[in-house]
C-alpha cells in the first residue's frame, strides 16, 4: 500500500454495508423471466377464414386449420435457444453497466490518495514537501490549498486559503473559515471539492483518513478495461440461503491487515457440477453481499478474491448465484482502497472460470 496503513489490529464489529466494504456494493438486476414467443389460439385462425360462408369448404379447411395450430406451438429446442440468447444478453447488459461504472470520472479508477490523517494540521497544496503533514497533489488549485486539522475529538474541518477555490457540497466556502468535514458512519460523507479534486472524510480502523479523486487521473485516464472469461451458463447456479442468527459475527482481514469482526448475514449453499459448496454472505443492500477466492485467485484473477452480488432470497430461501458475475474490488485498480479479503471458509477448492480476471496492475 503506499499510504501509511495502521498494522494488525482488532477493530469493532462494522454493520454498515457501505463503510463494509468500502463502498464496493452495487445494484444488480434480477434475472427477467426467458423470452417466450407468441402463440396462435384456434379461434384466431378461424376468424381468418370468417369471410368463407360455404359449410362444405368450411368443413375441407378444418384438417388445415387445426394442422396450423399445431405448428405454433414452441418447438422445445426453440424456446432453449431463445432463453439463452436472452441470458446471453443480459449478460451484455451487465458487462456495460459495469464498465461504465469503472469509467465514472470520480468512480474508483479516479482515486489518487487515501491519507491518514495524524492529530493536528495536514496542509493540501501543489507544492512543497510530501510528508505526514503536507499533501502534494498538482490539480489541488494552489500552491496552499487549504488546511485540514484532526482534533483531539476526532472532528476533522478543513480551512480554505482562497476564495472561490472550494465548495462543499456544491457550496462556496469563504477563505479562512473553517467548515466540518463529517465521515461516513452515519451515511454518505459531504464532498469537498478543491480545486480538480474530489475528497471525502471516511473512518476506518479507528481512524480518520481523506480519499480523494482526480478526475484527471492517470489510472481512469490510462484504463483499457477488464478482460472476463465467456458466458457460461454452467456458473449460474441455484441456492439455498440459511440465515445466521441475530448478531452473528466472523472475523474479515483487510488488505490493510487490520481485522475487524463484520456481520454475517447467512450462509448460501449450492453445488457446482454435483458437488456441494457454501460461501458465507453479508447484508448488501438489497440483497446479500459475497467475498470469496478459487484456485484462479492470485493467477489469473485478482490474488485478494472477487466480490458477488447475490439476489435476495424468496420466503423459501431460494436464491441464484450467477458467478459470470464476480467482479474485482477496487484495490485490484488502485492502492488507495480498503477492500475485505474473503472471510474463513470461503475459498472455493476449483478453478472458477467465469466473472473477471485480472484488474489493470497498480
């Protein structure tokens, strides 16, 4: 990591799915139900021929008629080929919205420094010494940007040096007046806007740090995309989610090494070309959220694991994993995240040759 990341150390239990997983969560779309093609009702067809009034021709046209409507019927081998075609397209679907998130212009690709803020005054400008007390960063505006001071509380606030230089929450700040930066324990943290960049208050590990985004920068600039293995319906596979009792807890390493006790929301349990397997899973947003490794991790795809988002389960605890769908963290795109690892138990003893590869090399 190139910041100063805090050794091993237990942290409190973290329940909020946002700060969880660093923000990594995203919505995904149910499965829709396979296309189906039209069919041709009986009376339909007779209406065709309503204009004929001749019993006798009426009565030669009915071995026809009823010849016709069986040829409307789905054809099994049709309606397989139409239901792939529109997995297949689903998953086209997925793949933009997820590339089009990677290329946000603030997105993750745009992060340029996480700091850990030490007690006292840490000063933001373009020039001077890069150190624990001062933050170098060319499209902060100023030669002295600004100010951030960590109290003895906790509070962070931030005073600008110039006016018309910052805004927090698309509000102008005046020079010299110190505002308060909230984190983001209780919701989303307030964006403060210096210069080209975009920073954000966040607490992790017990402590106070800055992420902050360049949309000029090198990575998002410089980003080709994500090579993923083919669609294979084979990977999309049905579960059974048994739910963990109220206030259930496992222990989850951060690429930082710092350990913290996160909630368990249940186990899913499936099985893949006959055998069975299980993942433990947490609350994530509308659904649930999954961190785990295979045998590809560290070799073809990202050596910390891929993340899955998994549909909410049915009154039955019905479910689908759709691993075409495991996707790589943030920290496989940038040093300056602070990603989950995948918690005991959850790595996969197969190769899962489905979802992303490799993220672009930092």
């Amino acid at each position: 990591m190139a910041d100063s990341s805090p050794r091993p150390r237990r942290g409190t239990p973290t329940t909020a799915a946002g700060v969880l997983f660093g923000e990594a969560l995203e919505s995904t779309d149910a499965f829709r139900p396979a296309a189906i093609g039209p069919s041709v009702a009986l009376d339909s067809l007779i209406d065709q021929h309503a204009a004929v009034r001749s019993t006798h021709l009426l009565i030669l046209l009915l071995p026809f008629t009823v010849a016709s409507c069986g040829t409307t019927e789905m054809n099994p081998e049709t309606s397989t080929t139409t239901a792939m075609a529109t997995l297949h397209e689903e998953h086209a679907d997925w793949i933009r919205d997820r590339d089009a998130e990677l290329r946000q212009p603030e997105g993750w690709l745009s992060l340029v420094g996480l700091v850990w803020l030490e007690p006292g005054e840490t000063i933001l400008g373009t020039a001077g010494p890069s150190n624990g007390n001062r933050i170098v960063l060319a499209n902060s505006g100023a030669e002295d940007a600004g100010r951030f001071v960590l109290g003895e509380d906790g509070e962070v606030t931030f005073t600008p040096s110039e006016d018309d230089l910052c805004r927090l929450d698309d509000v102008p700040l005046a020079a010299n007046e110190a505002v308060v930066l909230a984190d983001d324990r209780d919701g989303g943290p307030g964006v403060l806007r210096v210069g080209g960049l975009h920073i954000t208050h966040i607490h992790r590990q017990e402590r106070s740090a800055l992420r902050i985004r360049d949309r000029a920068a090198e990575t998002l600039r410089m980003f080709a995309g994500v090579d993923r293995h083919p669609f294979d319906p084979d990977r999309r596979v049905d579960a059974i989610f048994e739910p963990a009792a109220e206030g259930t807890t496992v222990d989850v390493t951060l690429v930082t090494e710092f350990v913290e006790p996160h909630q368990v929301a249940g186990t899913l349990r499936f099985k893949i070309d006959g055998v069975e397997h299980s993942l433990l899973a947490h609350p994530g947003g509308k659904g649930l959220f999954v961190v785990f490794a295979d045998e590809t991790s560290g070799v073809t795809s990202y050596g910390g694991g891929r993340f899955l988002i998994v549909e909410k389960p049915d009154a039955n605890g019905r479910t689908r994993i759709d691993f075409n769908r495991a996707f790589n963290p943030p920290c496989s795109f940038t040093t300056f995240a602070t990603c989950p690892l995948p918690p005991p138990g959850n790595r996969l003893p197969l190769a899962m040759i489905a979802g992303e590869m490799h993220g672009t090399p930092h």
